[in-house]
C-alpha cells in the first residue's frame, strides 16, 4: 500500500480526463514502474531508481507530474 505519496493527490495528477480514478493510476505506476525495471537490467545500474522501489520511484514520477495519462 502506497501511504506516501497520497493516493487521493496521485489521482489528481493523472491529468484532467482520468482525474480521481484510482484504476488509470494502478495501470499507469505499474506500466511505468515495468519501465524503470527495465532500464534498470538494461544499464545494469540500480541509478535509475534512487535506492527506491520501481513502484515507489512511479508514484513519485507521478506526483511531480513528470509522468500523466494520455488517451492513446
């Protein structure tokens, strides 16, 4: 369970179309946790991740507003 950041504040990054759904949320840090995973084997490096957890590391992504829903 995320405590920190909150999910209520995650939600509302997503962007204006996927405000407040927790669903598009769990896709999206999962999708882009995968992704720091990845970069992460492919570099060899645990760098990427900042001595976080790949979830963790998304959720924050996500609540800096680096990371946003798109409809695509």
């Amino acid at each position: 369970m995320i405590n920190e950041p909150p999910i209520d504040v995650l939600t509302d990054n997503l962007g204006d179309k996927y405000k407040g759904s927790k669903y598009v949320l769990c896709v999206i840090a999962a999708k882009r946790a995968r992704q720091l995973i990845d970069v992460t084997k492919s570099q060899n490096s645990t760098a990427v991740l900042e001595d976080k957890k790949p979830l963790t590391a998304a959720a924050y992504e996500i609540y800096n507003g680096k990371v946003t829903a798109v409809n695509g």
